[in-house]
C-alpha cells in the first residue's frame, strides 16, 4: 500500500494536549477520520466548542458533534462548494454561514475561529521536539511510531 502515514488528532487549544489522535495513511479526505477522532476525545472529556478547517464543514460532521456527542457549537467555516454565492444548505451550515459573515473586528465568532492557530502549533511543535521523519518503514510500525508521538508530546506537556 502506498501513502504516507497522516495524524488525525483533536487538540485543547490551552493547553496543546492531544485529546485524541488516530494515524492513518495518506492521501485521504480529513473528514474520512472526524466521527473516530472526536468521538474519542469527547469521550474523554467534554468539548464546549469544536473548532476545524473547511475540510469538516458537511452538514452530517456539524450534526453528528452536536447531536449525537453534545458538543454546544461547532466553529468550521463554510465551503461553498462550487464557488456558490447563495444559501448553502443544512441547518448547521447555515448557522456557519451566518456566523461568517463579514462582521466588525473583535466579532465573537472571528474571535473564537481564530484560536483554531492553536492546533498547529501543537502539531509544530510535535515536529519540532520529535522530529517530522519516522524510522519504521512498514506501515504497522509506521502507525505505532506515530501514536507513541503523540504520547510522548502529551507526556512531555505535563512535565513542563
């Protein structure tokens, strides 16, 4: 199998903890591992606000955070397939469209999407203190190398 091996992880924005995470190999959608991921981190801790990339925005994620996992808002911004101007369709994704339109600085909303920065720097920083390049070369190892990554971030935050 070809591809390269992909991190999928739900992160706290405060503290750059890893919730969840779940490898896979690329290419692929980042929506094809969203149910998994959250899923898990939502187990394990209750998420107020979901934030992620226009890759989430389809109506059944927004709908199965809040529906089925309780999850009180979800912040992606809308993808208007198509490049469309008009009304996109969905309950939750014309809630998102809503809460993107242009608005005055300092907006609520703007100011929520805005900590989704926060993510990338904990994969960042991951790379940076423990290297963006695995030693294993077949893919199970591949994917074990990856989760213990993560843990070791996550470990190496609590010990600071």
């Amino acid at each position: 199998m070809s591809g390269w091996p992909k991190l999928s992880a739900v992160v706290d924005c405060h503290t750059h903890l890893l919730l969840s995470a779940v490898a896979t190999r690329g290419p692929g959608h980042d929506a094809g591992r969203f149910r998994e991921a959250v899923g898990a981190a939502a187990g394990r801790c209750r998420i107020d606000t979901l934030l992620g990339d226009a890759a989430f925005d389809g109506e059944n994620l927004h709908a199965h955070a809040r529906d089925d996992l309780g999850i009180r808002s979800t912040v992606f911004p809308v993808f208007r397939r198509g490049g469309g101007a008009g009304p996109v369709g969905g309950e939750y994704r014309n809630q998102m469209a809503r809460r993107f339109r242009p608005k005055p600085e300092g907006s609520r909303y703007r100011r929520v999407y805005g900590q989704r920065w926060q993510a990338e720097s904990a994969f960042s920083r991951l790379r940076r203190q423990l290297g963006s390049a695995l030693r294993a070369r077949v893919w199970p190892n591949q994917a074990g190398e990856v989760m213990l990554r993560a843990v070791a971030h996550n470990l190496m935050l609590l010990a600071a």
